[in-house]
C-alpha cells in the first residue's frame, strides 16, 4: 500500500509541475500557392508566426510609360545675353550676322524657326528683313530641321538675320544699337502624333 502512495504521489508531482511551452516553429512547408484558371489562390495553415511577406510567384504586374514630347535648349541664356551682331557689312545699307550655336537636345524630330520684330530703333533707321533664317551650327547652310538627337547627341543650330535698306545716317559710327528681336520657335517634324501602344 505504501508503494502504491508513493507511487500516486510521484505521479501527482510531475503533473502539477508547470508546462514549459516552446516557441512555435516557423514552418512554411504547408504554405501553398497555386493559379487555377486565372486566379491565384494561397493556402496558408502554417502561415509564418512573424507574418513575413510571401511573394505571390506569378503575380508581376508589367509597368509602361507613354513617353511624351520632350525637348531642351542647354545654353538658351548664353545665346540671348550674345544676341546677334549685324557686323558684316554686305553693302551701304545691308548688314548681317549669326548667332551663336544653339545647342538642342530632344526626343522627336523637330523644325526650329524664327520670326523678327524691329523695334523703335530698327524702324528709324528704315531696316527690312531680308533674310531670316535657321542654319546648322557653322552658320553656312539653311538647316531647319532637327532629328532626334537622343542621350549624349546634341544638335547645333544658328539663327541667320539680314537686314536691308538701313539708313546709317541717322547714328554716330561706332554704336551698337538694339534693332530688333528674333523670336526662336519649334514644332514636331511630322504630320500627326505617333504615339506605340505597349
């Protein structure tokens, strides 16, 4: 009978000593995902305790960007505090000169213009425009047009003004009068948008 109190009371000891729980483990064997006809499904009865982020494998969403119009003038500042110099003198009354290089850079095809306005000096001295026109960077030929430069490519272009019949009398040699202003304007160099659908 003693063995079997002893034995009783061994057996009431070890129940009534607290349990030590452990950590639960991260298991994620029985995490599965799967796509069945277009939709993606996770079962998840073993999700991790911390809940991690879990890339759903199959799911990558494709991001576009519909590129628009871009262009860029990197030395516009430098080109208008040079202005253009009318300092050859063609004939009595007809002088011209260049701008400095333009220096363009842009997506699309493109068609630099210009258009003038004389201002109050350039109407006493009688001046006409003669020639108003865009040239490549070495002032030689009409070039208008710009491709894509692209990048690292970068366009050059100078604005050519010729002017007629001034009347010199009307100021002392040596001046440097503001005789009028060239408005530089562009365009795209194709007849409609052509925007590409991804």
């Amino acid at each position: 009978m003693l063995k079997k109190s002893l034995l009783a009371l061994i057996v009431l000891a070890i129940l009534a000593i607290p349990a030590v729980a452990d950590t639960p483990e991260q298991d994620k064997s029985d995490t599965s995902k799967k796509i069945v006809d277009n939709k993606l499904k996770l079962k998840a009865g073993g999700w991790p305790v911390s809940f991690e982020w879990v890339n759903l494998e199959g799911f990558k969403i494709p991001v576009y960007m519909q590129v628009k119009l871009y262009m860029e003038i990197l030395n516009m500042q430098e080109v208008i505090d040079e202005g253009i110099i009318l300092d050859n003198q063609i004939s009595m009354s007809k002088y011209s000169g260049c701008s400095i290089p333009i220096k363009i850079k842009s997506n699309f095809d493109l068609k630099l213009g210009a258009k003038e306005s004389f201002t109050a000096e350039g109407d006493i001295l009688g001046a006409e425009k003669d020639t108003l026109e865009v040239r490549d960077g070495d002032c030689k030929d009409k070039k208008e047009k710009v491709p894509a430069t692209l990048c690292e490519t970068t366009a050059k272009r100078t604005i050519y003004f010729k002017v007629k019949d001034v009347d010199l009398v009307h100021h002392e040699f040596g001046k440097k009068i503001h005789i009028a202003d060239i408005q530089v304007r562009v365009k795209p160099d194709f007849d409609a948008p052509q925007w590409v659908d991804p």
